[in-house]
C-alpha cells in the first residue's frame, strides 16, 4: 500500500520528536559537562557554555581512579553476564524440558519473586556478604545477580519453543540430558542468551545501590558507584557530575554503536519491546 505524502511527513515528524526525546538528555548532559559552576546554576538557564571548558574532564579524571573503576565495572559485568546465562539457561531448560515433582508449583512460586521489589532482599544480601566476609571485593558485586527469576523465565519460552522430536533424536543416539542442553538446545536458543546478555549487561553497568551499600572502599567500587561521589553534600559542582557521566556512558554508547544490529534483531526475537 503507497503512503500518502502527509502520512510520511506525520511519521517522520513523530519519530524525529522521539528521537531527540531520546537522544536530547545525552547531548544535555554533554553541553554542561563543558559549562563553568556559574553557567550551571545561571538563571536563566543558559544552553551553550561562553567558553568550552574541557578542564572539567581533567579535574573528573584527578578526583578519581576512573581506570580502576572501569577495571571493577568490566570485571563485574563480564562475571554477571556469563554466570546469568549459565544458571539461568539451566534452570530455564529444566523447567521447560524436565519432568520432576511439583515443577508447574515451583515455576509459579518462583515467577512471583518478579512481583516483588528487589530493594527487600538487599539486607539479606548483605548479611551473607558479610558473614562470607565478602564486603568490599569484586565477588560481592557479582554473586547476587548470578541468578535472576526473569532470565529464567525468558530462556524457558526459548526453550519451550523447540520441537521436542530434537530431543528425542538426540536420546536414541544415546546423548545425556547435559549434552542435550549443552550441544543440542543451547545453540538453538541464542537470539534468547544474546537479548539476556544485552540486559544484564546494562542492568550490571548501572547498577548503583548494591555497590554503595556492600563496598565502601573506592578502590571495589563501579563506575555508578564512584560517580555517586561526586554529589557534594552542601555544593554539588554539576558541570563535574556531567563530565563524569559522560565518561562512564561513553562505553556503552561505542558499544551500542558497533553492535547496534544485532542488538535490535535480539531484542525483537524476544518480543520484548521497552
């Protein structure tokens, strides 16, 4: 069907609006990372800086280890991605291909953790780190995420959807259940591992509570974290606060741009749309 020429125009209108809904918070936060402490809190709002200061990236670089906080940030996201798609596709497998006692019960019961706010588990958590005396390590940051209720439940849709005379195929020739899931059914879910992987690893990226609550050591902290401390307590220098943001986005934002296709084809093989 041939769109008529206000049709376009209305579409192209619509997503440009969109697009820099989107995109306006990022180069927002890049034009005051490049403003004076006076430009920042000047009223009227001013929109451009009189003069780039690109000292403020300097002055952001000397307050804090940025290389060993994106050191930290990628040792954490590397360790939660990886251990979240191993538990998770195996327990994803055994709820969808298993039979054992109780399985629908248990899958129910696991599925109403997703209503519940993960802000009420963090004093446990905390508890078990510290009786492990996991406080202030890299390990702490990881384990409470090796495992999440939705990665399970997002790889058991996979899963269910594979026809099951592969399986039976495969147990005549006389493979085990492990080499089932390893060889057989793992390969075929990987739009599923690549669409968890994608949001774990933003989820692990941004992550800002955990970190502040179970590391106090600035040298165990991520790059969320340690940009919390640029918050002053009385005065907060807010062109610093951007040019740290801008440094700890910039990653994900080159990551996202070499990627950018195979992100949006994983997350549309899902169906998950946000």
């Amino acid at each position: 069907m041939k769109l008529s020429r206000s049709y376009k125009i209305a579409i192209i209108t619509i997503l440009i609006f969109v697009t820099i809904i989107m995109v306006g918070p990022f180069i927002w936060m890049f034009i005051t990372s490049l403003k004076t402490y006076d430009e920042t809190i000047h009223t009227p709002m001013l929109w451009f800086p009189a003069k780039a200061q690109w000292v403020n990236y300097k002055i952001v670089a000397g307050k804090y280890p940025f290389f060993i906080l994106y050191r930290n940030t990628f040792l954490v996201v590397i360790g939660t991605v990886i251990s979240q798609l191993f538990f998770a596709s195996m327990a994803a497998y055994a709820f969808a291909r298993l039979k054992f006692p109780f399985r629908n019960t248990i899958f129910l019961a696991m599925l109403c953790l997703l209503m519940v706010p993960s802000q009420i588990f963090l004093i446990a958590q905390y508890n078990v780190m510290v009786k492990f005396n996991l406080t202030n390590t890299i390990q702490a940051l990881i384990i409470p995420h090796m495992f999440t209720v939705f990665g399970m439940f997002l790889l058991r849709q996979f899963f269910a959807a594979i026809p099951i005379e592969l399986e039976d195929a495969a147990r005549i020739d006389g493979a085990g259940t492990f080499r089932i899931y390893w060889q057989i059914m793992m390969p075929l879910v990987t739009p599923g591992l690549v669409a968890l992987g994608i949001l774990t690893m933003i989820g692990s990226w941004k992550e800002l509570l955990w970190p502040l609550i179970v590391n106090s050591d600035m040298t165990k902290m991520t790059l969320s974290a340690g940009l919390a401390y640029l918050i002053g307590e009385h005065t907060t220098f807010y062109q610093q606060v951007m040019a740290g943001a801008v440094i700890c986005v910039l990653p994900m934002i080159i990551i996202f741009t070499f990627f950018q296709k195979k992100f949006v084809e994983s997350i549309a093989q899902t169906g998950i749309k946000g």
